[in-house]
C-alpha cells in the first residue's frame, strides 16, 4: 500500500472504527424503534392514555346518528362523554344486567324532568335495538324537555344481581 506502515496501520484502525460505530448506531435505532412500536402497541391494547380505545362506535349516516357499544369495559362517564362529543345531550348509566346483555343496551329513555318519570317523551324518534340505537339528528339537536338516558349493560360486581327489568331500575333512580 504504502511506505509507510503506520499509515496502513492507521488506515485499517480508522475504517475498523467507523465500521464499529455504525453498527452500534444501527443497533440504537433498532433497539430504540422496537421499543416505541412495543409501548404503542401495549398502549393500545390494554388502553392507556395515548392508547385509541372509543367507548362508543358512533356513526352519522343520513338523517340518522347511530350509536353502538364498542367497549364493554369503558365507563359510562367515558360513553356519556362521547355522546357529548356526537352532540348529543344525554347520559349513559351502566347497569347489572344479566350475560347475554353485558356489552348491549339495556334500555333507552327520556326521563321527564319534574313529571311523571313513566311518561316516554319523543322515543318515536328513536330507533332501538340490544345491539344499536339510532338517533334522528334533528332529534339530538333539539332541547329535551326531559333527560335522554341509555343504560349499558355491564357484568354484576361482587355481590351485585342483575336487574330483571333495567328500565324500572332506572325509573326507580329518577
């Protein structure tokens, strides 16, 4: 190479080194974008904050807005928030209810405010299955005269029973 054996010597050194270093820096950002793949992930599964779990599937489709239970673990503050972000002014209260219901609706209602609580008011506006409820726009964008209440389903804590009849239960509350 050349006369002068330290320089080859330097040379080789010198190259060995970079090649060295580069491998260390490709490891760091694997190592590194492994990491945050694996923290998002996680994230996203076991829903922490930063993790995209919706409570409620809500879609607007025409006339209508249509509103499905997505987690059945979410709370009903989580969902009732979620109906207020749809612009819709109600309230979701979870209830125990019986296996085949957790994770459906148990009951839609407008409680009356000051009146009878067994009148239904406006539910004609409403389209209601265990599975989906349906909400005319106009509907969620008028004032109520009374509360628009949904009960999800959720398991029986310890000690709890299931009610039998959850918009009773739900009359009984007021």
């Amino acid at each position: 190479m050349t006369d002068m054996p330290f320089l080859d010597t330097l040379r080789t050194d010198l190259v060995a080194g970079i090649a060295a270093r580069r491998r260390r820096h490709h490891r760091w950002v694997a190592t590194l974008a492994a990491s945050v793949l694996l923290a998002a992930t996680a994230s996203a599964l076991i829903g922490l904050p930063g993790g995209s779990r919706d409570a409620l599937a809500i879609e607007h489709r025409g006339d209508w807005i249509e509103l499905r239970i997505a987690d059945a673990d979410a709370s009903a503050g989580e969902m009732t928030a979620e109906l207020d972000d749809a612009g819709i002014d109600g309230e979701v209260r979870s209830v125990a209810v019986a296996r085949e219901l957790v994770g459906r609706w148990a009951c839609v209602a407008e409680v009356p405010l000051g009146q009878d609580p067994r009148t239904a008011l406006r539910l004609n506006e409403l389209d209601y299955e265990r599975t989906l409820v349906r909400v005319r726009r106009d509907f969620a964008e008028r004032p109520h005269e009374g509360r628009f209440v949904l009960l999800a389903g959720r398991e029986p804590r310890s000690g709890e029973r299931a009610a039998t009849d959850p918009c009773s239960e739900l009359f009984k509350r007021g």
